[in-house]
C-alpha cells in the first residue's frame, strides 16, 4: 500500500489533472493496487481486476446505514441543513442496498427492458434527426446545448411523463445535484443542491399527484399502479426514483457525447475513419467511453474488513474506485492509450458492475449511437470551431460546451 497524502500523482483540485488525469492514472497503478489519500479520507482503488471484483463484493455498499449507525461505522451524520439533498439522494436505489434495492429496481428495470428500449429507437432516432437537423440549418452552434443535453433528457423525461412545456429546470436542478457528487463539495455546491432537492421534490410531488387523479401511459403512472396493486413504493422513494432516472439518465449521455466528440476531434485519422465507415458506429461508442470515462470514480463503503494486495481496508472506511483508471489498464487492454473505434475486446466498466450496473445502459448506449449517426450523416462536415473548457468537477468528466459549424 503506498501513501498518498501530498502527490503529484492524484489531485482532484488541480486543473491540469482534471484535464488529462490519465498519466497519473498510470503512476498509481505502477505503484501498487490500493493507496490511501488524506485529503478525502478515502482508499484509491486503479487497477481493473479489482475494481471490477470490488463493484460486485458485498461487504461494501453504496450505503452503510441499512446495517449501522453513524455512530457505530464512525462517521459523522451529515449536517441539519442538508437533510433535503440527503433525504432525496438515500431513497433512490443508488444509494440503497438488497432488499430495498433489489425491491425498487425490480420495479424500474421494466422500463428498461431490451424490447421497452427497442420500442423506443424511432422515437430517440427520429428526435437526433431532428435536433442535428436544426443545427444543420444553422451552420454549426454548440453540440452540448443544441444536441448533447436535449436527446437525453426529452427522452427521459418522455418516459417519466413529465410535460414538454415543464422541462427547462430538469436540467439545471441535475447539474446542482450533481455537484454534491464531487470530492469533498463547497459549502456553495451543498446550497444550490439542497435548493435544487427541494424544488425538484415538489415538482415531483405535483407530477405525481396529478397522476394520481389521470393516470397516463408513463413510468409515474406505472410506478403508482406497481404500489397500488401491492409493489409497495413510498412517495419518497417514488420521488427519489424519478430524480435518479432523470440525473442518471441523461448527465453520463450529455458527457460522453461532447467528450467522446471533443476525442474525435482530437484523434482525426479515427474520425475519418468513422466518417468512412458508419458501420463502427457500435464499437467507437463503447472505445470513447472506455477512452474518456464520463464517471471517474465510484464510491462505496466497507462494511466488513477487506484485504487488498495484503493491506487490511478496515470497516468503516471509503474506498473510491477509479474507472476512469481501470478503463486505460494494460493489463485488460491492448495499447491502452490509444483510442481504437474498431476495438473488439473492450470489457470497460463505464457502466459499473455488480448490482449496481446501469439500468439504462441500453438507453444510453442507443442515444449515443443515434446521435452519433445523425452527426455523420446530416453533418459530415463537421468541425471545431474553438477549444472547449473543461468543467472543473473531477468525479463527473465535462465540458461546459462545443462549439462546431458545419
């Protein structure tokens, strides 16, 4: 086990790490298969083989207090002022472990059944034509705003049953939330998240009640017939649910979308290769996001005593799983460093493993696809008009926009 307390090799906050961690990546996995960073008081995990072994490892859990007290697992209980957030964040199966998990995502996961999101190719194909159609028109514009956020969250939000003319906030309340997800989050990124929870809650609990009264052929909808017939889901968890699916499933979407076309851009002799060869489509969604990982790390914690490469991870500690790291081990890949949009072998974990593994991976993997081949289709042109900003977050990998013309 190396230390980690002050190094060059793994600092969230430094924004030249932020932009290419993957040289650091390197270091830690040459240094050993477990370290300890002081500064967020958690165990850093590189390697694939045990990351992938780890998301499947019951004695850790997204959550400890199904088994323990803050005071028993030696934490501190969060702060009064951020009960919103937290309440919201701890009823969504996320953050849930069996049998409250295994209960609630038997429910949802019939949503995202292969033949449910099959069903949904024309209208997702038909919304990216749409969306690349208009940019088209325009002669360029940003990717993010005009393609990259609007795919996912109106297909999610369609499936939620939330109301075109009521989607602007989704948005914006999924990035305040999300800013919590961070290491070691601002007292400023804790105040917007709760605001965000609070309003987003009683939007929720508007949509749900107006279902309640006229149900309609919508996941809410089929989320209160489940309780009524015996399913038992709380408000909260109903809520909670709902705010998991629209964060879920569109922020991993909008990132790897920009990204994976911020990588293109950068890798030319792939791109044409792409634009040459639509049938790649498939293959290059899984190498981008195996290539810039849009969740760097995961966080879980032990639950009972673990060993690792002979050092003992003790109950009650964090460990923060890399993938972004696990996605570029040589030991899984061939010549990881470079981005191959034909890769066949590609085991990445951008998905997650074990009982947590992304229920709408499949969605996601269509949207990507779909957009990917409007983009080339209606815009083989395509290019870069100026150099993107990152976003400075490190957990949650970003750019603030895209900008192209055609």
């Amino acid at each position: 086990m190396a230390a980690l307390e002050s190094s060059r090799a793994f600092d969230p906050w430094d924004p030249a790490f932020v932009a290419d961690p993957y040289p650091a990546y390197e270091e830690l996995r040459a240094r050993g298969r477990v370290h300890y960073y002081e500064p967020t008081n958690q165990w850093l995990v590189p390697h694939h083989a045990d990351v992938s072994a780890l998301l499947r490892d019951r004695r850790l859990g997204r959550t400890y207090q199904h088994r323990f007290t803050h005071e028993d697992f030696g934490r501190t209980a969060p702060p009064p002022e951020h009960e919103p957030f937290h309440v919201l964040n701890d009823h969504g199966m996320l953050d849930m472990e069996p049998p409250d998990h295994t209960r609630i995502r038997r429910l949802v996961s019939k949503a995202f059944t292969p033949r449910t999101v099959e069903r949904l190719k024309p209208y997702v194909e038909t919304l990216a034509g749409e969306l690349v159609g208009r940019l088209v028109e325009a002669g360029g514009g940003d990717l993010l705003a005009d393609v990259a956020e609007p795919l996912p969250v109106s297909v999610i939000a369609e499936m939620l049953g939330v109301p075109e003319s009521e989607r602007a906030p989704l948005r914006p309340w999924s990035a305040d939330i999300c800013g919590m997800y961070e290491l070691n989050p601002s007292e400023d990124a804790a105040r917007k998240a709760v605001r965000a929870s609070v309003e987003f809650t009683e939007y929720l609990r508007g949509l749900i009640e107006a279902r309640r009264k006229e149900p309609g052929d919508d996941l809410i909808s089929g989320l209160i017939a489940a309780h009524d017939e015996g399913d038992r889901l709380t408000e909260q968890e109903m809520i909670s649910t709902c705010v998991l699916l629209l964060n879920a499933g569109h922020e991993a979407t909008v990132n790897a979308t920009v990204t994976g076309w911020w990588t293109l851009f950068r890798h030319p002799e792939q791109l044409a290769r792409l634009r040459a060869d639509h049938a790649l489509i498939p293959t290059a969604v899984e190498e981008l996001m195996r290539y810039d990982t849009p969740l760097q790390l995961f966080e879980r914690w032990v639950l009972d005593d673990i060993e690792i490469d002979g050092t003992t991870v003790p109950r009650g500690a964090e460990i923060a799983m890399l993938f972004g790291s696990a996605n570029r081990d040589a030991a899984v890949f061939e010549d990881p460093e470079r981005l191959d949009l034909s890769r066949a072998e590609n085991p990445h974990i951008s998905f997650s493993a074990g009982i947590h593994y992304c229920i709408g991976a499949p969605l996601a993997r269509l949207e990507l696809a779909s957009s990917m081949s409007a983009l080339l289709t209606k815009a083989p042109g395509l290019r870069l008009v100026e150099e993107p900003v990152r976003k400075p977050g490190f957990v949650i990998r970003g750019l603030e926009g895209l900008s192209v013309e055609v």
